[in-house]
C-alpha cells in the first residue's frame, strides 16, 4: 500500500507503507474535545476505513495533538442542549465508538495525555490501549450534572469491573497512567517521546499477521463477551473453521512447513 494522508478540518488520517493508520484529533486549541463536528468527522473517517476492502489498512492507531488526547465530549456545545439535542448528540457519539469498535482490524489507542469523559470513552473503543506517563484517565461527568454518554459505562466495567468503575464513574476521579495500567485500563505505560514509535511497533507486527485471522479472532472476543462460555466457544468454533477456506491459512500453514515468512494478502 502506497503511503498516503488524507485531512478534515479537525480529523488527520495517515497510512504508511506498511499499512498501519494514524488517525490524529487536530483541536489543540481546545484540548481535542468533541464536538459535533469533530464527531462527524471521525465518524467519516471510520466509514471510510471500513468500506476501504481491498486497500483497507492493517492496523489503526488513534491519538490527539498536543497535551491531550481527547479532553472529553465539548462542554461550550453541551451546556445548551435540549434533551432532544441531547439524544441526538450522544446517539452520534454511540455511533462513532461502535464504529471504531467494530471495524475489522486491530485499534490501538496512543493517549499522549488527557483522556477525560468522550476521551476515555474513545480509548476504551479501541482494541488496546498505550498510555503515556503523562496520561490522565477519567470520566468526571457526574461532576457536571450528566452520566458518561459514549458508551463509558458499559466499556469501564468490561474493563476494569463492577467495583471499580462504579467508583471511578460515581467519584468522577482522574487516575494516572500507572493505575490504568494496574486495574486494566491500558496494557502500558511508556514515555512520552516513545508512545507512538511504541505503537507503530506494535501496529506493524500485528500488520504481519493474517488480516481475516485478526478480524475473525476480533469479532469472536468481541461477540464471545458477556455470553455463556458455551456460546462463546461455538463463535469461536465457527471462526476457525471458516477461515480454512481461506487462501492466507493455505499461505501461512504451507509457509510454516516450508520454513519461510509467510505472505499474507487477505483473501
């Protein structure tokens, strides 16, 4: 895939040659909070990228620009909102996080800084989460009358569990990024200046795996979750076996007998 970039307003999307995206939330002026507009931006942007089928990346890294990566939902834009207003917007939101949390390849979360309300709610969208020391984690909305309206808090009890979202959620408390790490929020807490070299790393070993393998093994975690253990291992059962029609498990079985590199092509 051919290195390539394209731009919104508020939204930054880069893929390189090795077929990991960059996603970057451009509003430094106002700590990347989203608005209505940003949202809809990134959620173009997502549809973009899943209806991309051939040219579709192989991994997504999302983080924001300057010293937050999303301050939270826009609370100049929500301070006037009408109940009906108010549906409309967090439907938007919903959209959005069900979209990056449903696309079929890895999503990786870089939180360079503030992940607060929406920002958390966004990391907790994305497949794994890297944090930098410098992150903060939290959902404070309790503190401005409202409950987290992106999917907050349904995501922070699968998690990091019952207890302690509830207290995060009902305190409205920013934790660091060695707590995130330490209750399961994040898988790792790196330096700064190393955060997104650390998940391109990541991104592009992963971008050496077979993609339809990834995806079938996404959506079984995704859908084996909160389900019985029966119902989840018959997902599982239906993923493996499909994928032996699959040219990329003839690449990567022959390859593995032949002793060489396999090629994955997706198909």
């Amino acid at each position: 895939m051919e290195a390539q970039e394209m731009e919104a307003r508020n939204i930054r999307l880069e893929v390189d040659a090795d077929g990991v995206a960059l996603i970057t939330i451009c509003r430094e002026a106002h700590l990347n909070a989203l608005d209505t507009a940003t949202l809809r931006e990134l959620e173009a942007t997502l549809r973009s990228i899943a209806e991309s089928r051939e040219s579709m990346p192989r991994a997504l890294i999302v983080t924001g620009v300057g010293k937050a990566f999303v301050s939270g939902a826009s609370i100049d834009e929500m301070a006037a909102l009408t109940p009906s207003e108010a549906m409309a917007f967090t439907e938007l939101g919903h959209r959005v996080m069900d979209l990056l949390e449903s696309l079929p390849l890895p999503t990786i979360a870089a939180v360079n800084g503030f992940a607060l309300g929406g920002g958390c709610e966004l990391a907790l969208a994305c497949d794994l989460v890297f944090a930098s020391h410098r992150a903060k984690f939290g959902l404070p909305e309790v503190g401005l009358g409202i409950t987290p309206g992106f999917g907050g808090t349904q995501r922070l009890v699968r998690a990091v569990g019952l207890q302690r979202a509830r207290q995060l959620i009902f305190t409205g408390d920013h934790i660091t990024a060695a707590r995130a790490v330490e209750v399961g929020l994040a898988v790792e807490s790196v330096l700064p200046d190393e955060l997104i070299d650390h998940c391109r790393k990541i991104a592009r070993k992963i971008a050496t795996r077979a993609p339809l393998a990834i995806a079938q093994a996404k959506r079984a975690i995704n859908m084996g979750e909160g389900v019985d253990l029966k119902t989840g291992c018959a997902v599982e059962r239906h993923a493996f076996a499909l994928l032996f029609g699959t040219e990329d498990q003839k690449e990567g079985m022959r390859a593995f007998l032949e002793k060489r590199r396999p090629e994955f092509r997706g198909r």
